[in-house]
C-alpha cells in the first residue's frame, strides 16, 4: 500500500520569527488564509482547530511537535466536506530552514491511505494558499483570490 503525500517548498524573503507567526497567528491566517484562524493554545498534544469565517470548524486535529521557529506537526482531519472526512486524520508538517536572506518553507501533508481524496484536495489548495502567504510577506499585500472564504462552502 501507497501513502498519499503532498510536498510543497517554496523561499520566502522573511525571517523564520515572522514565517511562523504568519503560519500559526489569527491576524495572519485570516490575511492569506480564506479569513480562516487557528484555534489553538500550541502545545504538544493540544487540539487544533482551523476555523472557517462563521465559526465553522473546517479542519481539526492535535499538535504532534511545536518547536518554533523551525517545524510544526500536527494531525488534520477535514470536518466539512462529506467525502473528505471518513478517511480520518492526515499529517501536516511545515519545516523552515534559514536560506541566505531567505527562509525555506517546506510542507508535507500525508495520509496512510493510496489515492486520498484529501491529499488530492489539499494538493490544489496548498499552493495558492502558499503562494499567498510569500506575497504577503514579500510585499505586504496577499494574492486577491485566497482572502476570501469560497462562496457556497
């Protein structure tokens, strides 16, 4: 049996501190993020909720590992859409590595099961979503496209 992985990186002009702040922190996430917050106290262990604009939970899950500035893990189980939710909790890892003037961001989202519809879905969303976030960072200003939450979702 295959697992289904997902692995994005990308370098971001910033400095680790401010990466993970705007990966982890409210009045980030809801700048790059679809209006979305994190609903968490970051400790090992901790239930982690992501947050959809009408107080939703979108996704949820448990903080594996919190060693900040460089590598957060944690379990993500989709809770609102039918299809995705029945094939339980995936993992999400964000590691950064200081790069020159840069950070490099490298995530993994991966699940134990072959042909995952969430790891087929994620895989469309984390690009954007982190294409986003470098914008933001690099110039202060997120892409137009993810600072809304989609209409009809």
């Amino acid at each position: 049996m295959t697992d289904s992985r997902f692995v994005y990186v990308t370098y971001i002009r910033t400095t680790p501190e401010k990466l993970w702040a705007a990966l982890i922190e409210p009045e980030f996430t809801r700048i790059w993020w679809c209006e979305t917050w994190q609903d968490c106290d970051w400790k090992v262990g901790s239930p982690w909720k992501a947050m959809t604009p009408d107080g939703r939970v979108a996704d949820s899950g448990e903080i594996v590992e919190y060693d900040p500035p460089r590598r957060l893990v944690l379990t993500w189980q989709n809770q609102f859409v039918p299809d995705l939710k029945p094939e339980g909790h995936s993992r999400l890892t964000y590691e950064l590595e200081p790069a020159g003037s840069s950070v490099k961001l490298t995530l993994t989202h991966e699940i134990g099961l072959p042909e995952s519809k969430l790891i087929g879905a994620v895989s469309q969303g984390w690009p954007h979503l982190l294409a986003s976030l470098k914008t933001l960072l690099e110039s202060g200003t997120p892409l137009a496209e993810t600072t809304k939450w989609p209409e009809g979702m």
